[in-house]
C-alpha cells in the first residue's frame, strides 16, 4: 500500500506531476526569451564587465549587444506573454511552437512598439539624468520638472505592460493599441500597480542578489503578471475561445437550410 501510494505521487495529473512540469516549462519559456530577447549577451556582457575580463573586447560589441537587447525585447516578451497566457488559460501549448509563432506572427508591430517604448524610456531618463546633475537648469521648477520625469517613466511602464498584453492576445492597429493600453492601465489601477510590484521584485532580485537570478526569475514574474490581467481585466474584454467556437458553431447551426429543417 506504501509503495502503490508512492507511486500515485508521481502519477500522470498528480500535484507533483504538475508542478514539476510547470517547473520546467518556465525555465525553458525563461532560456527561450533570453536567447531571443538579447538578455541572454548582454547578462554575458555584464558578468565579463563585473569580473574584468573584457580589457581586449572592442567597445562596439558591448553596445552591439546592448542595442540588440534594446531591439528585440517586445517581440521575444510579448510571445512569452501569449504562451504562459494559453498554458495558464489551460490550453493544449507547445512551447517552442506556440512562442516562435507568436514572435513571427507579431515580430512587425512588435519591433516597431519595442523601438517607440524604448525611446521615449530613455528620453525620460536622460532627462532625469540631466536634472540631477545640472539643477539650475530650470531654476525654481526643477523639482516639479523631475517629479514630471517620473511620472511620464511611470506612464510609460504602465502602458507597457498592458500594451504586450492586448498585442499578444488581439490583433490590433498601433492606435487601437496605444488607446486602449492607456485606457485599461489607468481604468484597473489596483491589477496595473501589482503588476508592476511583481516585475519590480523580479528586477530588483536580479540587480542586487544575483545575475544568475535572471535564469529563473522571469517566466514565473511574467507568469503572475498574466495571471493578474487574466482574471482582473482581459476577461473583461477578451471573450474565451470556447466560448467563440460554440457561438460560431450556433450561427452555422442557424444558417445551414438542412439543419433549420432537422430542427
């Protein structure tokens, strides 16, 4: 009896099945993003800059890597969004199927939305930058201007997050899509600020504990992230497929001569 219950732990559909295979199909949704994000060369980059050993490496690779990270980081997050979105909706996912789909089928927009977000980021905090280090340059409104700096990077970060959401579930227009990021962002506060609490804790793990961190910590972040908008706001908006299928299913039902007679 101990033996057969033993075996029943490890059995198809048993929790520890679950969660080990929940395990391990984040760490390689998390090596897939690094690899295709450009996260994976610049955290190398990093690591070799941390232990000296790039006193012979020419400049232009470092920023080489740096603007790779800087290009491909929409695309590869927003495939990483669709496919812990269906795993999570408990859809039948192949992962590398499922991500590399989604990284071709929105690479354009994608791209163009990783170009415009990273922009105006760094605008912001350039700056910010140049606030602190001249602080006279705008006399008695620097300290308003600074705290106008924040806030735009903090508008910023929330449109992002819900922008790869609707990129990675909807197929939109580049306005449609600015319009109803903003919208949602600001309309679900509470489930925007959470979200951006876990990614914040998911970044910070990373810069002050360790760089190896970055291996792991971001499909489960991204992973309660989608959870989060799931539940609290793309349910809102997003009929579920099923629920399409059947309701196509009806018009066809309703449209076909034969069947109406049946009926």
């Amino acid at each position: 009896m101990a033996r057969k219950s033993i075996e029943n732990i490890f059995d198809y559909g048993s929790p520890v099945f679950t969660v080990g295979t929940w395990m391990f199909d984040l760490f390689v949704l998390n090596s897939i993003w690094l690899l295709t994000s450009g996260t994976a060369a610049c955290a190398v980059l990093f690591y070799l800059i941390g232990h000296t050993a790039l006193s012979g490496m020419p400049p232009w690779i470092g920023y080489l890597l740096i603007l790779a990270a800087l290009l491909f980081w929409c695309p590869a997050t927003t495939a990483l969004f669709y496919t812990l979105s269906k795993k999570a909706r408990g859809y039948e996912t192949y992962l590398l199927r499922d991500f590399f789909r989604s990284y071709r089928t929105n690479f354009r927009q994608a791209f163009c939305l990783g170009i415009l977000i990273t922009f105006l980021a760094g605008l912001a905090a350039y700056n910010y930058y140049l606030i602190t280090q001249v602080p006279d340059m705008f006399g008695p409104f620097t300290h308003p201007v600074q705290v106008m700096q924040i806030v735009i990077g903090a508008e910023i970060l929330f449109f992002t997050v819900y922008a790869i959401a609707i990129l990675a579930r909807l197929k939109v227009s580049m306005k449609e899509l600015i319009r109803n990021a903003f919208g949602m962002a600001h309309k679900h506060w509470k489930t925007t600020i959470l979200c951006v609490l876990v990614l914040a804790a998911a970044f910070l793990s990373v810069y002050y504990l360790s760089l190896a961190l970055i291996l792991f910590v971001v499909s489960p972040a991204m992973l309660c992230v989608v959870k989060l908008m799931e539940k609290q706001v793309l349910s809102k908006y997003i009929p579920d497929e099923e629920e399409l299928e059947k309701e196509r299913m009806k018009e066809t039902a309703s449209a076909d001569p034969d069947q109406q007679d049946k009926m």
